[in-house]
C-alpha cells in the first residue's frame, strides 16, 4: 500500500491528523476517541451518528480502542515523522510540501504553486486543506454537500434535495444554516458565560466564607483559650487557698496535740517520780522507816477510784479540746470557691449572653393560656381568661411572646417542656399576625420554630415550610441559641451529651422576642 494512501486510512476525518486512540463505530466508520467524544458532547440533540455516513444510534456507542489501527498509526508516525510535521501535503509535488487549499471537486489538495494553475470555474469548489474528503461529499450521489435539511438535521447535496429522500423538505445553505446555528451557539454561549460568571461568584463567596470561619474558628480558639486559662488559673488558686486552710488547720490542731502531749509527759514523769519513791518505800527492810516514810506525795488520789475518775474525764477533755480538722470548712471554702469559678465562667461564656431575665408578655398571652406568677411559664388553661381583646393579643392559636426582645448580639436562653402534648418553641418579629393561619409559629415569614408533634417527633417550620427531624425527643429540657447579626438560630436538646437539633439561617431585619405555643390539656412550657 503506497503511503499515501495509507496515511488517508490512518487520518481522523475530523481533526485531519493521524488517528490518537483510535476507535470504530459499528457503522465502520473510525475517529480519534476525544474527536468523536467532542461531537457528541457539542451536538444540541442527543441523537447519536456517524459524521460521514450519518447512521444513527439509538443510544450512545460506548467507545473502544481499535488497537490494530492505534498500532499502525503509531508505526506510521515513527516512519513518517517529516509528514507528520507538514500536515496536509500539496497532492501534486513530489516531496512533501503544505497545501493552501483543497478542491472537493478533484478530491486533491493544492499548494499556492500548483494553485495558480487550478480551475477557477464554479463547480471547482475550493476549500481549507482537508484530507476528509469522504463527508463533504454525499455517500448516495458522490456530488458536494451545498445544502443543509433541517428537518433531519443533515447536510445534503442537490440531488438529495431534488430528488432523493430529502425531496420536499425544508432546505437551506450550509452557510445560512451554518450562520443560524453559529447564533444559537453564541446564545448558549452568553447562558453558559452568564452560569460560569455566577459560579465564580458563588466560588468567591465560598472562599469568603470559608476565610471568615477561619478568622472566627481563631478568634473563638484564642477567647476559649484564654477562657480556659482563666479557669486553670482561678482553680489553681483555689487548690491554693483549700491547700492553705488544710494546712492551718492542720498547724493549729497539731500546735495543740503537742501542748497536751507536754502537759500529759510532766505528768507522767510525776507518777514516775512517785512510782520510784514508793518502790523504795516497799523495797526497804527498816520498819521504822517504812512506817516513818511520807506518803501524801506518792498516794495521792490514788487509793479513791473517784479520784482516777476525775484524772481521766479532765484528760478526756483536754483531748476534745484538741479537736479535729475541720472538714465542713474546707468543704464549704472549696465549693464556693468552684461556685465563684462557674459565676465568672458563665459570664464569659464566649461573648454569648445568657436570657436570664426573659420575662413572658401576657399582653400578647391568648385566652386559652395561663401565664405563671413570675412570668416565667405558659400553661393550656382549661377556662378560658377574661383578658381584654388588643391587637397584641394572640387570638386563635394559644401562644404568647416574651417581653425581651434581641437586635443585636448574641443570646441563649433554656427552656423546658411538659412530658406529654404538643408545643412549640421559637423567635418571632412583633409584626407576627395575631389572627389567622398567618399568626402561628412558623406559617410565615416572620417566625421560625420548633415544633413537637404528637407522634413524639420533632419538626421545624419556617415561612410554611415544614422539615421532619429524624431522631425522636430524648430530653424535656432545650437551650435555644441566637446569633443575630450572623443570622442564625439554633434548638439543642439538653440530654447527654448535648444534641444539635437543627439551626435555622436567615437575615433578620427586625428585633426578635421567643414565642411559645402550647396545645391540649396539660401541657406547659418554662423559660430558664
């Protein structure tokens, strides 16, 4: 086979080039795999065909590498490196040189020598050099692809459109069809601009987020640090003064058993120094003297058991004197101390507030509620109150706001439910409705909350958007976390360890104030 005509059956019709991992389509047709890849991933409709013969398939090919040609189009690229270089050669020299244009009528390429030369009359078509001559000419009738149908989406020739299986059809230029397409291209190229502009936005806002995280992780590092430093700190001083009182007391007890041990030794050598007269006194053999010998000092309350009773309950009194360490002081300096450590702990607690002076409003209560003495707890009342109708007051659904509101910071505050029925928990703007669907927690935009169903779970709701949580309650006790200016509010439920039941984000535009909602018979919740 002459190289010529083997480099035309090693060439990509579509890229022109000496095949790169070659494929071939049932249809019999090959093409480099990233060649035919990127026609197909470029056509608008998703049907499937071969760009020469046009056969369709009903579903995407899936592409494998012909290793037999992959073979011979590398042996040919290491045979023919010069070729290679040239690209598409003048088919008239005899040496390798570039051609300028390629004429589909006589299916040769030309240089600008030989281009000279060339017919210029109207059926010599000339095109840029290509050695895919096969699909710009019709497979049927052999003539020049002039025409597209747009109704089967193909590139004719005349006699497809005058007489073939194209007869009839709607038929235009290649290059108005061409132009027309180029139109839709640059639409979908604007759309496709405007997306990837957007994505490099959100790409932006992401790595901003992500630096802000980074910058708020460190200065929360940096504050808990310091914070547990702090506590480090107090409670070694703490350990200090518990160590110290110890150690007084320790002083002071010993300080008094070492003076009654003295007092207890002169005694002692006093009973010696009588024992030892009296021992003399019974070993001597004189009886005179014996008789003669003074007794007072040696016998003295000894021969009375009064007298031993008195000796011993005046020593047992002096040993209670000594006393003991006492515990309950110690005990009572340490858990004040750890008292004072948790106070200043809390009031550090990471910037975050803590609600404590949440009040309810019972200006907004319901009639069918029982707002507690202390303003603290929200019941179902079983009569219904005889407050005054205002436009604070919630009029068809059992709920009441705090008097507290929040613009700024950031809060917590706990709240604990009744063991059974149903209730609702949350953050609501004053504007909330007080009448209709729109008045209850969740079912509009000014209100976020958490709600326990009957079925014992737990669901969210904002803006009339329901989310079901997975896990079912464990705890009655919730804390319920707001970061305003970072838009976010959180419910954890307070078992152990501490569960994150969900964080609503938002911009807040208004101050908020916690609203409650209680619902059947003995139900009631309680601020903290």
């Amino acid at each position: 086979m002459a190289s010529a005509d083997l480099r035309d059956e090693l060439t990509c019709s579509i890229c022109l080039n000496i095949y790169t991992d070659p494929i071939t389509l049932t249809c019999g047709h090959s093409y480099c795999r990233v060649c035919i890849t990127r026609t197909w991933d470029n056509q608008e409709e998703r049907e499937y065909s071969c760009p020469e013969c046009r056969h369709r398939f009903r579903v995407r090919p899936e592409l494998k590498i012909n290793l037999r040609m992959c073979n011979m189009a590398e042996s040919f690229r290491s045979a023919h490196p010069e070729q290679e270089e040239v690209g598409i050669s003048c088919t008239y020299c005899d040496s390798p040189v570039p051609a300028a244009k390629t004429c589909l009528h006589c299916e040769a390429s030309l240089c600008n020598k030989h281009l000279k030369k060339h017919s210029q009359s109207a059926e010599h078509v000339l095109t840029e050099p290509t050695t895919s001559l096969g699909n710009r000419k019709c497979s049927v009738h052999k003539k020049v692809l002039e025409y597209y149908c747009s109704e089967d989406a193909a590139c004719i020739c005349v006699s497809c459109s005058l007489a073939g299986e194209h007869r009839g059809h709607v038929v235009e230029t290649l290059n108005e069809a061409s132009e027309k397409k180029k139109e839709k291209l640059r639409d979908i190229l604007q759309k496709l601009t405007l997306k990837r502009k957007e994505a490099e936005k959100r790409v932006q806002n992401l790595q901003e987020l992500r630096r802000e995280v980074s910058d708020k992780a460190a200065g929360v590092t940096e504050e808990v640090t310091a914070l547990i430093r702090g506590i480090r700190e107090r409670l070694e001083a703490l350990e200090q003064r518990v160590l110290s009182e110890i150690s007084r007391q320790e002083e002071q007890v010993s300080l008094r058993v070492s003076d009654l041990i003295r007092q207890l030794e002169i005694k002692k050598e006093d009973l010696s120094r009588k024992m030892g007269h009296i021992e003399e006194l019974c070993n001597m053999t004189d009886p005179l003297t014996v008789l003669q010998g003074r007794e007072s000092d040696s016998a003295d309350n000894c021969d009375t058991e009064e007298g031993d009773n008195e000796d011993r309950e005046r020593d047992d009194n002096k040993v209670r004197a000594v006393g003991d360490l006492d515990v309950g002081l110690i005990s009572v300096t340490l858990h004040s101390g750890l008292a004072g450590i948790v106070t200043g702990v809390k009031r550090q607690r990471l910037g975050v507030n803590t609600a404590s002076d949440m009040l309810l409003d019972v200006n907004t209560a319901a009639n069918n509620v029982t707002v507690s003495g202390d303003m603290k707890t929200v019941s179902r009342s079983g009569i219904k109150q005889s407050r005054p109708e205002t436009p604070e007051r919630f009029q068809d659904y059992n709920q009441v706001l705090s008097s507290r509101s929040f613009s700024s910071g950031r809060h917590y505050w706990e709240v604990e439910s009744s063991e059974s029925g149903r209730w609702a928990v949350g953050m609501a703007y004053r504007s909330i409705a007080r009448k209709g669907r729109q008045s209850e927690i969740g079912n509009n935009n000014k209100s976020w909350g958490l709600w326990r169903w009957i079925n014992n779970l737990y669901n969210v709701i904002h803006d009339s958007k329901y989310i079901e949580l997975p896990l079912p309650p464990s705890s009655r006790r919730f804390r319920i976390f707001l970061d305003y200016e970072a838009g976010r509010l959180s419910f954890y439920e307070l078992c152990d360890p501490i569960r994150h039941l969900h964080t609503f984000t938002a911009t807040f535009t208004e101050p908020l104030h916690a609203v409650f909602r209680v619902h059947g018979g003995n139900t009631w919740l309680r601020m903290y």
